[in-house]
C-alpha cells in the first residue's frame, strides 16, 4: 500500500510538472507563414532571414521549428483559431494585441513607403499618414497592416491577394500608389518589372517605421509558453547582435 502511495504520488509530480511548463524538449513548433521576400520565402536560402532568426531562436529553446506557407490571411486565422502556434513577421496593432499574443522582442525593423509612377505623381507623393492617402486610389494586399485602418480612413484601397498582383495594378495604371517595406519594394520591382525599375519612385518619408514580431496564438494550449521560451532566446540573440547580423547578411 505505501509503494502504491508513494507511487501515485510520483506519478502525480511527473504530470504537474509537464502541465506546468506544457512544452517538451525538442517539440515540433509549426509557424504559419506568407511569402514576403526577400524576409521570408519558401524560395531563398532556410525560408529567408526572418525563418533563420526564428529556427535558431527555437533551437537555442531546445524546439524544432517547422515552417508552413499559406496566404498571408489564412495564416492569421489558424494562428488566432489555435491550428497553430505562431506566424512571422507582423506589426503588432491594438486589435491584434486583443486577438493574439505578442512578445517582448521584434524580430526586425520594417520601414515602409508609399509607392507610384513617377509619370502619375512627377512632384511625388508627400504621405507620412494613412489619412494623407485619402486622394489616390491605392492598392494593397489582404490581411496587411493598413487594411483594416486604411478603411476605417475611408481611403479607396483595392486589396489583392498578393505583391506581385499589386505591382502590377501599379504598373498598368489601375491603382495609382501601394504602401511596401523598402527593402521589399527593391525586391519586388527588380522581380517583377526589373526594365521599368527606374519609372517607379516613393514617398521622401516613410508612413510607417515598426518593429515587427512572430505572433501567437491565444487559443492554442502550447503557445504561450512557447512564446516565453523563444522571446528570451530572441532577447539574448539581439542583445549579441545576432539578429541585426542575420539581416545585414
């Protein structure tokens, strides 16, 4: 009867224990991504810079990170439904924070513009505000940061469901200006329309400058203890320069 005790108690420390911290060393953590190159793509080099700072994050925390490529919204819903754990990289917004779970540390810097045809605008775009967009009419792409208050603006704004639907909505003239990362933009334009490079131009400013994080899920039993994991691995990452040297690269 006592080994019986003592071993039902044993077994009852061994089951709070795994409660408690709810991840296993080398558990699998699937992220749910977009393509946005040159960040994150299932055609460059370990899916892009952003995809190596958190397989490395995961590493360091003893998990395996597993990257999934959706679209962008679609990735959204399964993260804030709990089909999985997390997605990167995004802006953290007020109604975000209120569906999904952030952490402490961005993974990179986004500074974005606003981008047209330098034959539309030869005097440019001045836009350091979502608000200055009210008299173009804009393109974007689905579940960005800038839809939701872009429409709240009141700004006409066409939403396709990728970059390069956008860019060309640009370049034939249907839409007018298209809010992209800079770094992105480069990418994109030298990709897509790499003759007509020189025709396309931005705002001198850029309308937004954000950090930008992997976010997690609310709903998911896992998440925010993994989340707590990976952001203290994240912090020590950039406190070394690791990140910013995995960026620069």
């Amino acid at each position: 009867m006592r080994n019986f005790i003592l071993s039902f108690f044993v077994v009852m420390i061994v089951i709070c224990s795994l409660a408690l911290s709810n991840v296993s060393a080398g558990q699998t953590v699937v992220f749910v991504v977009g393509e946005w190159s040159p960040f994150v793509s299932k055609d460059l080099d370990g899916n892009g810079p952003t995809a190596e700072i958190v397989a490395l994050a995961c590493k360091n925390a003893g998990l395996k990170a597993k990257f999934q490529f959706s679209k962008w919204n679609d990735a959204y819903e399964l993260v804030k439904t709990g089909v999985v754990v997390g997605s990167f990289p995004w802006k953290k917004t007020q109604e975000r924070a209120k569906e999904v779970l952030f952490p402490e540390t961005p993974i990179m810097d986004s500074k974005e513009y606003v981008y047209y045809l330098k034959s539309s605008f030869p005097k440019g775009i001045d836009a350091t505000k979502i608000e200055n967009l009210l008299p173009y009419k804009m393109t974007g792409v689905l579940a960005y940061w800038y839809e939701k208050p872009a429409k709240k603006a009141g700004v006409d704004m066409h939403l396709v469901q990728n970059a390069e639907m956008a860019w060309m909505m640009l370049m034939l003239g249907k839409k007018e200006a298209y809010i992209e990362n800079e770094l992105v933009a480069k990418h994109d334009i030298k990709t897509f329309y790499p003759k007509e490079y020189q025709q396309f131009d931005h705002s001198k400013t850029p309308i937004t400058q954000s950090d930008m994080f992997i976010l997690f899920s609310k709903e998911h039993p896992d998440a925010k203890k993994i989340m707590e994991k990976i952001d203290a691995e994240l912090k020590k990452m950039k406190d070394q320069g690791v990140i910013e040297a995995i960026l620069n690269r």
